[in-house]
C-alpha cells in the first residue's frame, strides 16, 4: 500500500542518515588518531635524541652547568619542548654515572617484520631480556637471536645543529667535511645532523662551533642502512612498541627501520 511504501523510504533514509553519521564520526576519528600519532611519534624519537645528547654531554664534561655550557644549552632545549623533568635528570645522572652494569644490544622484530635494536645496561641479562621479550610480545613482536636484525644497522655518531638558514647549508656541509663528517641531513625548523665517524663526536662539534655554527650536541645513534615505509596502523602499533621498549628498566637506546615520520596534514 501506499502508507507501506511510505514506512519503507522513511526507515530507508533513516537508517541510510545513520550509516553516514557513523561514517563521518569514524572519518573524524580516523583523522584525530592519525595526528596524535604522528605527534607521538615525532615527541618520541625528540625526547630520545634529547635524552642521547644530554647523557653524552653529561659524559664528556660533567653536570656542573657553570663549566658544561653545553649541558646548559641542551636543558634549556629540554625545557623548551616540554620534556618531563624527570627524565632530563635521569639522563644526566645515567651520563656522569657511567654504566652501572654490562652493557648489551638486543634484537628484536615488531609487527610487519620491522626490525629493533635495543641498547640496554644491566646487571642481569637474563632479567632484561625477559623484561624486553614481555614488551615485544605485548606489541605483537617478538625478541630475536644475535644477528637477526643487526645487520641492518650501522653505528654512528651524530652532532645535532641548530638556527641553519638555507643559505648556510652550503657552508655547513664543507665545514663538517673537513672536519671528518660524513654526511648532513636537514631537518625541521632549521636544525642539521651531521654524521660521522662514532670516534669523532667531539672533534666534529668543536669545529662546526670554531666555525660559528650552533652545535648544540652530539651523541651515538644506531641508524638503518634502509627504511621500511609502513602503513598507518603499523606505524601506530611501532611507536607504541618503541614507547614500551624505552620505559623498560635499563634500556639506553632503541632504534627501528620502519618510516614512522607521519604527515600529520589533513
């Protein structure tokens, strides 16, 4: 009847109008979560590379700031991005300390195949490698043998420059070859990493500082040779694994292969 076929179209828009609105909420949802990961992911690997240069600043010169004005400079760059300050003093006391225990380097594959190195210090292997095996296994990975994931890192040294106008690149990259660099790698608002040699953090920094350059720290860093591109849910589910993996006790470094650096456009 015609009051039947009324009632049809009526429930037909109805539950078409609901299926819309669901999809645009998970439209919308799917854009929120996607820049919250792409801002962890880039707090994530900052906060690291931070917490590298203070430990070897630490290190190198000491934790007092009226002799160490690069220790000095790199707290106030801490400060600057919000870094919690338990963590800035866990890294210098871990760099004046030294290690407390064995150092060792664990391997280890997360979901897709992505493989991990993590660079721990402890006084029992044996307690750290179940701690770490709990982490991969949580996040869908699982801790590998000696040799499964190793092969597709390199160990270098880093010297992190900041305030390098595009004009300047030029002449960054001649000063840090003649230095005994290696490489530059330009990244987001105006800061450089210059690659080297693991021996020559140190000479590397003096000289790019001698040549008027803002070096503001150095550290060691395990890099891969390629890098994986993963998809957005992989992506997520690595810097929640990485994320995991550095709040483990003990645990120095952690370095992955997978392309996390998320556009976090529209």
């Amino acid at each position: 009847t015609y009051l039947s076929r009324m009632l049809s179209h009526i429930v037909l828009r109805q539950l078409r109008g609901s299926h819309i609105r669901c999809f645009a909420g998970h439209s919308k949802w799917h854009n929120i979560q996607h820049k919250k990961n792409a801002l962890d992911a880039k707090r994530s690997q900052a906060f690291s590379k931070m917490g590298a240069m203070l430990r070897s600043s630490a290190n190198l010169s000491g934790a007092d700031l009226s002799s160490n004005s690069v220790l000095a400079r790199l707290i106030d760059r801490a400060k600057a991005m919000n870094m919690p300050k338990d963590r800035v003093d866990a890294a210098i006391a871990a760099g004046v300390s030294g290690p407390s225990g064995e150092e060792a380097v664990y391997e280890g594959h997360g979901v897709q195949g992505v493989s991990f190195l993590v660079h721990v210090v402890t006084d029992n292997r044996n307690r750290a490698s179940q701690l770490l095996k709990a982490a991969f296994s949580k996040h869908g990975g699982s801790l590998g043998a000696p040799g499964s994931a190793a092969w597709r890192f390199t160990r270098l040294g880093i010297v992190s420059v900041a305030d390098v106008a595009v004009d300047q690149q030029d002449a960054l990259l001649e000063a840090a070859l003649d230095a005994g660099a290696d490489d530059v790698s330009c990244l987001e608002n105006n800061e450089v990493d210059v690659l080297c040699p693991p021996t020559s953090v140190a000479e590397v920094m003096g000289a790019l500082n001698a040549a008027g350059f803002n070096a503001v720290g150095g550290r060691l860093e395990h890099r891969p040779t390629e890098v994986a591109e993963v998809d957005e849910d992989t992506a997520a589910a690595i810097i929640s694994l990485g994320e995991e993996l550095r709040a483990t006790d003990g645990v120095q470094e952690v370095s992955h292969d997978a392309n996390v650096n998320l556009d976090d456009s529209e």
